[in-house]
C-alpha cells in the first residue's frame, strides 16, 4: 500500500513538471508577441519592433509585435493581463498605461503593480513647450505675464486626458498660476499642427512631431519639460532654468510581462534588453525615434519607480480635477 501511494506521489509529481514553466535557458520556446497598445508607426511600435528585431537576434526565436490599439491602452493591457504568465507575450507601456490610468479611470481593470511585473525602462520622452508665432511671447516670464494679464484668454492642445501633452500642461498650470482651457486632439501631429496654424496658441509636444515645424520656424519652443537638455535640440532650455524651478515631466516608455511570470524569465529578460539599451546602436534609434536614452534600475528598482510615478501623476489628475473621470 506504501509503494502504491509512493507511485502515486510519483506520478503527481511527474504531472506537475510536465505543465510548470519551462526553465530560463529553454526560453523562448516558441514565437513572443509583443503587445503595443498604440497604432503602428507611432514612437510606441518604433520602439517595440527595435527591440523585437534586436530580442530575436540574440534569443533564436521570432518575435512580432501585435497592435491592440483603444480605450486608453486598456485593451492591450487586459489582452496581456490574462495571457498566459510564461514569458511569450509581452506590453510596451508607457507612463499613462502605468502610472496615470489608475486615477484617471473610475473603473480600471488591471492594477499595474500586481498585475506586471516591469522588465525594462525602454526610453524617456521630454516634450517641448510650443507656442504659436503670432502670441506676442518670447520666453517663459512673458507667457506667464500674458496669461495672468488675460485670464482665461489662452487655450491648449493635448491629444487627450490624461496623456502626457495634457498633465504637464496641467502641472505647468499649477506651478505657475496661470489658466489655460484644454482642447484635445486625436494625436500629436493635428494638434501641433494646429499650433503652427494658429488656431490654439500652445501645448506640450513630444519631439517626433514637432521637429520638423520647429526646424522650419513654424512653432516657437519656450522650454523642454526635462531637466536636461536634449541633444537633438540643444537650444531649447529646460523649464526649470527658464522661469519654473523645479518643473520636472517626461514620459517613458517600460516593457513588462504579466505578474507570475516565472523569475529566471523575468531576469533573462531583463538581461537581454539591458544589453540591447547599452549598445549604441540602440541608443542612436531611440535618439531617431523622437526618445532620450535612459538607464534603466533593477525589477525590484523598476516596482519602486512604478508606485513613485503612480503617486506623482495621480497627485496631478486629482489636482486638474480629472480623477475617476474616465
């Protein structure tokens, strides 16, 4: 009888191994989809494809990116929430996906931090402040004094609530005391365009979009919403030095996996991407791509970074009135 609930032990045993994930040095045993949540051709599948193309190379097996484009990238990432946590499917996600969606959204159906677990930090976006030609400003002071000179006068563009082009404008607001009325388009490049045109004297741009109007004199840049300058545009100051101290925004871009992917997965992976971010062959298609290079910390590190910048924008949403608006 022992013998017999011994085989059986063994037996169960057997079955176990057979469904548990395979090892790390197995991985990936199949094709990896990576989730973009964003059309193709934007900064987001850039991004992704560099690092699909660069993750096949090394690991041997193929890597395609999948668009699930609607509803705030929530479609994307419930779609990777509920995959199976193995390593084989992925999400580009950037700031808004982590670290805004929970107070923007009354109803969110994933939570970031329990739901992934954070592989890599991919890249960081500053985004210029753009104003049009003809707004009699020429710097940081003067649109500070024109806006107070005319309360609700002044309107902005965004690509939506909650997005970046639409918080730091919020955040430019609070730290400086001026109004200015939220116009949302659907993307960046209409609504710069709009600038350029006229028809809204100012936004917050990401650099993709913007640099071409700026290369031509279309768009006037007061400030980058970094603390550093940006080497593709090195004229532009940071707002912090030119008239709002301690102005601090930039989107980013991380890649995660879902939350009970085994551990060696997440260190191989997290090792491989951080090899790939090293070279300067990468680094340079992140400059191209509109991105900063950033230096991305531990997964524990990255679990940190997440619950700081979900404190840090939720503060933003709650304060621009927007919290559980969606």
């Amino acid at each position: 009888m022992a013998m017999h609930r011994l085989g059986l032990a063994f037996c169960a045993l057997l079955s176990i191994a057979a469904v548990a994930p395979a090892p790390a040095q197995d991985y990936p045993s199949r094709t990896v989809t990576i989730v973009n949540p964003f059309a193709p051709g934007g900064g987001t599948d850039l991004l992704a494809r560099m690092l699909a193309q660069r993750l096949e190379q090394r690991l041997g097996k193929s890597f395609v990116i999948e668009n699930k484009t609607g509803a705030g990238s929530i479609i994307a990432a419930v779609a990777v929430q509920k995959a199976v946590p193995d390593g084989h499917t992925l999400l580009m996600a950037p700031s808004p996906t982590m670290a805004v969606n929970p107070t923007l959204y009354k109803n969110l159906p994933y939570n970031p931090l329990e739901d992934f677990v954070p592989l890599a930090l991919i890249a960081q976006t500053p985004f210029a402040l753009l104003v049009h030609n003809e707004l009699p400003v020429k710097s940081v002071a003067d649109l500070i004094a024109y806006a107070k000179v005319n309360p609700g006068k002044l309107t902005f563009a965004s690509v939506g609530p909650g997005v970046p082009h639409h918080l730091f404008m919020e955040l430019f607001k609070s730290m400086t005391g001026i109004e200015a009325s939220h116009v949302p388009y659907r993307g960046s490049l209409p609504a710069v365009t709009d600038v350029a045109a006229g028809h809204v004297p100012m936004m917050f741009c990401d650099l993709g979009p913007a640099s071409g109007l700026l290369a031509a004199g279309k768009v006037r840049a007061l400030g980058i919403s970094s603390p550093f300058r940006v080497s593709s545009h090195p004229d532009i100051p940071p707002l912090a030095e030119a008239g709002v101290p301690g102005f601090n925004a930039v989107s980013w871009q991380m890649i995660v996996a879902p939350a009970k992917t085994p551990r060696p997965i997440v260190d191989k992976l997290h090792r491989e991407i951080l090899a790939i971010l090293a070279t300067q062959e990468a680094k340079d298609q992140i400059v191209k791509s509109g991105f900063v290079p950033i230096d991305s910390p531990s997964v524990e590190g990255l679990q940190a970074f997440v619950r700081s910048e979900t404190a840090r924008w939720g503060k933003v949403v709650r304060d621009a009135g927007f919290a559980g608006s969606q």
